[in-house]
C-alpha cells in the first residue's frame, strides 16, 4: 500500500525546520568559537568545554579556574599580554541567547511536525517535544543570568538551572525520534533517519544519565553526540525533496542543471568517427 500523500504545507513545514536548523547549527557553532579559549588550561571536574565548565561549576569561587584574570606586573616585570578570558566568556553567554532562541524554534517546529506527522498517541510526543523544549530554554536563560553574575564575581548558582535544562533537553531529543520516520524515504535517506534515531536515543539516555548521576563529563559527551543528531535531522529534513525519488536519479537533476552539464558530457563523443576505420585504401 503506497503512503498516503502528504499536503503542500506539509512540504513547507519540513523546509522551515530544516532551514531553521541550519540557522540553529551556526548559533551553535559561533557560540561554541566564541567561548573556546585561546590558551588551554585544566578545568574543573575534567572537561573540555570551558563554557559547560561554568555552566556546571560546583562553587563560584571556581570561576577564576574556569576564566582565569590577567596576572599583574610584578616588580619591574611588564604583565604578560591579557587574555580577556572573563570577557570572552561572557561574550559567548550573550551569543548563547542566539543560539536559545534558535534551537527552541526548530524544537517547536521539529514537534508540530510530529504531530502533523504522526496520529494519536504517537503525535502526542510531537506537543512532549514542544513543551520540554521550551521549558529547557527558559532555564538555559536563567543560566546565562546566573553566569554572567558568575562572571562578574556575584554570587549566583548556574549549575542548577543548567542540571534541569539539560534533563528537559535531552529528553525532548528522545521524544523527538519520529522526526527521523518517513514511509516515503528512500534506502538512503532511511538510513540517515535510523542513525539520526540510534544518536538521540545514545544522546539522550547518556546525558539524562549524566544529570542523574551529576557527572559533568558525561553530560559533554551527550551534548557532543546531540549536536551530531541535530546535524542528521538537518540532513534527514533537507533532503527529503532532494532524495525523494533516490540517489541515482538526484544526481541525474543534479547532472541537468546549467553548472554541471557540460561535466555530464565530457568527454565530448567522436560522432563523425568511425571506429577502427582501415588506414589501408582498397
């Protein structure tokens, strides 16, 4: 039995959450850059990140770990160059905004999805994946405020709203795994969306576990492993008209189109040659 046919506005919901998550994707990305420190040093509880390492910092007398101050001139001594890492720091909490306000759109559209999507109960994750993730970036904005004060040696707890953002993160990503279902999908295209699922299931179980548990590391791992499945479900959602017919027969509209074709008929054929044609007259 073929799948039923899905409306015009159907099409164009998918196309919005996919651009949306490409625009989700680069707030990440810029917001990842701005807080990554130009010199490396240790962080608390072993992780890498040092914005997750002040997200989760345990004490606020941690933070001159995390952001270290430029060191004084001492004696006749000139003061190394300054760092500014407070600053950068504090930069990339105001760049994070972006990136809420992004992935809280694409959650939203990712869920009204779902449930366009999907009948009843299974559409019900679609409204789980709406709420969850709008409830995730009102505490991930209560831990940029508790950051920035943080930051500017005030006291203030960013690490409880930062646990609590990202158990509702993560478990808006497990509901969200029949974004990666189409009956239309093609072998490539359901592959993309059996990996995208396989990573929010491993995402989402690690990181609840990571909040469960509280151990920082683990929560970075999850949140490298959603990244990966905020990626697939761009791939999976953007390609659903590209790949709609196959991959042999997109790269033949591919292979059509002004810029490719003269790639599509090289080499040039001989058509007035005749092959192996005697040298030989008579």
């Amino acid at each position: 039995m073929a799948p039923p046919e899905r409306p015009a506005s159907h099409a164009k919901l998918v196309a919005a959450a996919a651009w949306v998550g490409v625009l989700t994707l680069a707030a990440g990305i810029w917001a990842r850059d701005a807080g990554t420190l130009r010199a490396r040093h240790p962080l608390p509880e072993n992780v890498r990140s040092p914005i997750l390492a002040l997200e989760l910092i345990r004490s606020p007398e941690l933070v001159d770990k995390i952001a270290r101050p430029d060191p004084p001139s001492q004696g006749g001594t000139p003061a190394p160059p300054p760092r500014h890492e407070p600053e950068q720091l504090a930069y990339s909490v105001y760049v994070d905004y972006l990136f809420i306000t992004a992935y809280a759109a694409f959650f939203v559209l990712s869920g009204w999805l779902i449930v366009a999507t999907f009948p009843l109960p299974a559409g019900l994750l679609g409204g789980l994946v709406i709420v969850l993730a709008l409830a995730g970036a009102v505490f991930d904005v209560r831990e940029n405020i508790a950051m920035l004060d943080v930051l500017a040696h005030r006291a203030a707890d960013p690490r409880s709203p930062s646990l609590i953002k990202w158990a509702l993160i993560f478990a808006a990503t497990l509901c969200s795994t029949p974004l990666f279902l189409d009956r239309t999908a093609r072998p490539l295209r359901r592959a993309i969306g059996v990996l995208g699922i396989a990573c929010a299931m491993v995402a989402g179980i690690g990181g609840l576990a990571g909040v469960w548990t509280g151990t920082d590391r683990l929560i970075e791992t999850a949140a490298g492993r959603l990244a990966v499945t905020f990626l697939l479900a761009v791939v999976f959602l953007g390609t659903r008209g590209v790949l709609r017919d196959g991959l042999l027969p997109a790269l033949d509209r591919l292979a059509a189109r002004r810029p490719f074709k003269w790639l599509a008929a090289w080499p040039p054929g001989d058509q007035n040659e005749t092959v192996g044609e005697s040298v030989l007259d008579g």
